[in-house]
C-alpha cells in the first residue's frame, strides 16, 4: 500500500473512533477509501473477484465477532483468525475467473439473505472481557499505524494470492475491528446492511474503467453515494421529523 493509502485508511479509522452511533460507525468504515487507493495503486481490473472480496470483509468482521465474543479470544488473536478467513477466500478463488455481471446476481440475492437472517437474529449483548472491562482502552497511535504497514506489508508479500481481492482486503478492517469490538456483533449487522454500497462502487467502477480510472473512481464514488443514500437517507428523515428541511413527508 502507498503512503496515501496508509493515510485513508487511518482517517477511515480516525473517524470511527470519534462517532459514537454503531450505525454510523458502520457506514464510515464502509467507506470505499482503502478500495480506492488499492485501485490506483495497482493495475487489477475491477471484476468478479472483487464482487466476493465484498463478501470476504463481511466474513472477516464475523470471524473476528465470533472469535471475540463467542469464544473470547484477545482482539488481535481475533483479527488474525479474521485475516485467514479472508486469505483462505483468496485462495480458494486463485484459479478461478469470475465473469462480473453473473458474480453481480450471486453476489446481491446473497446480500438480501444475509440481510433478512441477520434482522430475525436477537439482538446479542456485550461479552464480558476482563482484559477491557470498560471498553474504552485503545491502541496507541504507533501501534496503529504499526498494524496499518503490516498489513500492507503482508498483502505485497500475499500478492500472488490475493490478486484481484487485494482491493478489497481489510487494511482498515483490522483496525476498526478494534475499536468496535464492545459492538462488534452489532457492526456486523450494520456493515452488512452497508456491502450494498461497497457493491454500487463496484459496479461503477467496472462501467467507467474502460474510459479511463477517473471516470472509474468517479463512477464508482457516485454508485456507492446514490445506493447509501437509498439505504439510510429514509430512516434518517423518520428521525429527524422535520420535513420543512429535508423535504420528507409528515408522519400521521
């Protein structure tokens, strides 16, 4: 990763640790920011693969949820089991070349049950973890960015591997799963609910890339906005209930 891509990825996780909302913790890290900078720094198209790498974060932030509060690992010991689930992904998809726009359908009737089975779920609850009891704790500003070049060290090292989900790899998963971790299973639910996005850059992207990677970015940049503002802006007017500034309909 470039020295540009180290500083998205810690303003990506900069900002989840000054918002206080799971829901909007959730829509920040979802941020296309580390996808963006991976794009520019490499020459991988964007196409199928990228599509499951989607769904490798989502893995990865479940593995880390599972190992942390279900079996009540330490957070790194969890990211690192959450990392090998994502590389076990790569792996599997090496020799397989994934055409974008079938890997398109799989890939969103996959979201929608993922989205219905994570809403009928009960609503789980703070693990008890004696090495964090107030949940507060964070990691010193070295040891971040000291996790942020490891990781960037070992996707230059697993290139072979990762190939076309290098995009997607969580460079600042891993750190923001730290900082969620009290919430984690909650974030899950929310960053599941956000992949629709991630999805919409996607596609962007693959429609402008054979204009050239501007239009792709600013494609991709606009899917991820247009599919966002579909997912929260309704909820967020419900909230408010000013419809004098936003333009929502009054509830009766």
């Amino acid at each position: 990763m470039t020295a540009q891509g180290v500083l998205l990825v810690t303003v990506v996780v900069w900002a989840v640790t000054l918002i206080r909302p799971v829901r909007w913790r959730a829509l920040v890290a979802a941020l296309p920011l580390p996808m963006t900078a991976a794009l520019l720094a490499t020459d991988h198209p964007v196409d199928g693969a990228q599509l499951v790498g989607v769904v490798g974060l989502n893995l990865f932030f479940g593995v880390v949820a599972l190992a942390h509060h279900r079996f009540r690992w330490p957070i790194l010991l969890a990211d690192l089991a959450g990392v090998g689930g994502y590389l076990a992904i790569a792996a599997a998809l090496r020799p397989v070349a994934l055409p974008f726009w079938p890997t398109l359908a799989v890939t969103v009737a996959c979201w929608l049950l993922a989205v219905l089975v994570l809403h009928r779920l009960p609503g789980p609850g703070h693990p008890t973890d004696p090495t964090d009891p107030a949940g507060s704790a964070r990691l010193p500003v070295a040891a971040r960015l000291l996790l942020v070049l490891a990781g960037a060290a070992l996707t230059g090292l697993l290139g072979q591997v990762l190939r076309g989900l290098v995009v997607t790899f969580p460079y600042a998963g891993v750190l923001v799963a730290v900082e969620v971790r009290r919430d984690l299973p909650v974030f899950c639910r929310h960053f599941a609910r956000n992949s629709l996005a991630l999805i919409g850059f996607l596609v962007g992207v693959h429609l402008g890339q054979d204009v050239s990677v501007v239009v792709a970015l600013v494609a991709g940049w606009a899917g991820f906005a247009l599919v966002a503002a579909a997912l929260h802006l309704p909820a967020w007017c419900r909230a408010r209930r000013h419809p004098v500034n936003l333009g929502c309909p009054t509830r009766t």
